[in-house]
C-alpha cells in the first residue's frame, strides 16, 4: 500500500460515522472469530459512542422506512420481494435466479464478468451488476435494498504470491456480514455435505481432495451461526452435483450421514422453496436425490425428508 502522506481531507473524502461504525464492526467480528473478545468489545463501545450522534435525527422517511421492516418482520413477512443472489452467473446460481424470477421475485445477481452481465441483463425482473465478492463493499452497496440473500459462492482464486484465495469463506463471508449490517434477515448459504456436522458423511479419500473448499465453506457456515443469531438463516449442503435437467425427486434432509447425488436444478428448486419456508429458518439441511444411484451411497441408504 502506498504511503498516505501529502493526503488533505479537501482531496480525499472522509468515511463517515456511519462507515467508520460498520468497519469498526466487520474488524470486531474478525476479533470474536480469533477469540480476541476483549479488544473486541472495547473497540465497538467506542466506535459506538464516537458515532452515536449520527443516530440522533434520523429523517422522517427513515423512520417510516424502519417502522415499516419492523412490522413485516414481526408479522412474519416471507414475501422476500428482492432477492440478492451472489454467485449467479452458472451452475446453481444461475438456475436459482431463474426459478426465483419465475416465481415473482427480484433479483439483484452479482456476477464477475461483462459476459454474465449481458446474459442476465436479458432475464426480466434480474438486475445484474458486475462486482468482486472478495470486495466486502462490492457485496454490501449492491445488496442494499434487498429483502433476503443467497449465496453459492465458491472456488479459488490464485493471488500474486501463489497462494489460493478462497471465496468459499471470504466471498461468502461478505455476503453475511453485509446481510447483517443491512438489516437483511433472510440468508441462505449454500455449502456441500462434507462440511461440519455432515463431515463424517463423506469417504475419506474424497473429504481428502475436497478438504480446503469444505474447511473454507465450514468457516462460512460457522460465522452465520454462532455470530448472527438475529438472522432467519439456513444452510444448504447438497450432495454431489451434476449438470443434468431436475427430475423433481430432490429432498433435503437433517440427517448428518445423507450422502448422495443431486442434479443443479434440483439444489436450485430446493433453494427458492426453502427461501420462503417458515420451517427451514435456522436449520443445516443436506440436499440429495435419493432417485439418483450414487457411488458414494452404494447401499442404497434411505433419509427422512424434511419438510419445506
């Protein structure tokens, strides 16, 4: 990073009390997931009383903006009427955001490319925009407004000394602390059987070749749920994927040892079916086809369903 020296504040725009509070926020969060707890609650009295005055005259329309998301969120409001879906450019991203748009949702896609812009400029009721989700305000400015997140973030990315970042925590990471800081309640993180408590689920030799996209995804899973208790969250862990038309038999399941194939569209219809469900808030559910033969789940071993 280059020097600051020789910056006026005439040059450079200040952050204000507002930003410098919800910086000060994402570091104490970083704090509690390193244990720091301490530092962690001096730094965010602080900032709290350095930038209360910024809380003092909210505008009228403010308040009626807050009185109202209050009043839908106690009366239970599940309409979710725009969507923010990162990770929406392929794959089960992209099929969640066609499904939701079907259904009467908006959507808001983040997406890393001028192509995927274009793509999904075309679907009506999507409002693409191209943005990083490494960048925690990439995430954040363009969530704003939205009623509920989703996300299927995953993969690496190589950086300039070699090492592999990976957006399966970061990108996903952002995608919740910028849910929290907005107000958006309704998250849906999309992960993979093998994570957490389904670990044991899943052979050895393949948990071995897996093992840092689901060590990252389990980072993000563990953030949503020991850190917003706030949030109606639920995690989606499918099982293995495949790229083939939905047969509409998908289920998802609390049973930590379902281990199984699931087809794109069928983790996607789940998705936006559990997006709207009173009865998936705040649960871990693994996503599998039990139609599907599987090598992983060669005995055929059956799972209760939930219930959406």
């Amino acid at each position: 990073m280059g020097s600051q020296q020789g910056y006026s504040t005439s040059q450079t725009p200040q952050p204000s009390k507002i930003d410098r509070l919800n910086i000060t926020r994402r570091s104490c969060l970083t704090m509690f997931v390193s244990k720091n707890f301490l530092a962690a609650i001096v730094a965010l009295v602080a900032a709290t009383t350095s930038c209360c005055s910024a809380f003092v005259t909210p505008s009228i329309g403010n308040i009626k903006s807050r009185a109202s998301f209050g009043l839908e969120m106690a009366a239970g409001d599940t309409n979710y009427n725009k969507v923010f879906v990162a990770g929406g450019s392929r794959g089960v991203g992209k099929h969640i955001v066609e499904k939701l748009v079907a259904n009467g949702h908006e959507v808001v896609a983040l997406v890393r490319s001028d192509e995927a812009v274009e793509e999904l400029a075309g679907i009506e009721g999507v409002t693409p925009v191209k943005g990083d989700a490494f960048d925690y305000k990439s995430v954040e400015n363009n969530m704003d407004g939205c009623d509920a997140a989703i996300t299927t973030l995953g993969g690496a990315a190589a950086t300039g000394d070699g090492e592999a970042r990976r957006v399966d925590y970061e990108g996903n990471n952002n995608v919740i602390e910028a849910a929290g800081i907005l107000g958006v309640t309704r998250v849906v993180l999309v992960t993979s059987i093998g994570c957490g408590s389904s670990k044991d689920a899943v052979p050895e030799s393949a948990y071995e070749v897996l093992k840092d996209a689901l060590d990252a995804k389990q980072r993000a899973e563990n953030v949503l749920i020991k850190y917003y208790t706030n949030t109606n969250w639920t995690i989606i862990r499918p099982g293995g994927l495949k790229s083939e038309a939905a047969t509409g038999k998908a289920i998802v399941t609390e049973d930590t040892s379902a281990i199984g194939t699931i087809h794109r569209e069928d983790v996607a219809d789940l998705v936006v079916k559990t997006l709207t469900s009173a009865a998936a808030e705040k649960k871990v559910l693994s996503a599998i086809d039990p139609s599907i033969e599987s090598a992983t789940n060669p005995e055929g071993n059956t799972f209760d369903e939930f219930s959406l």
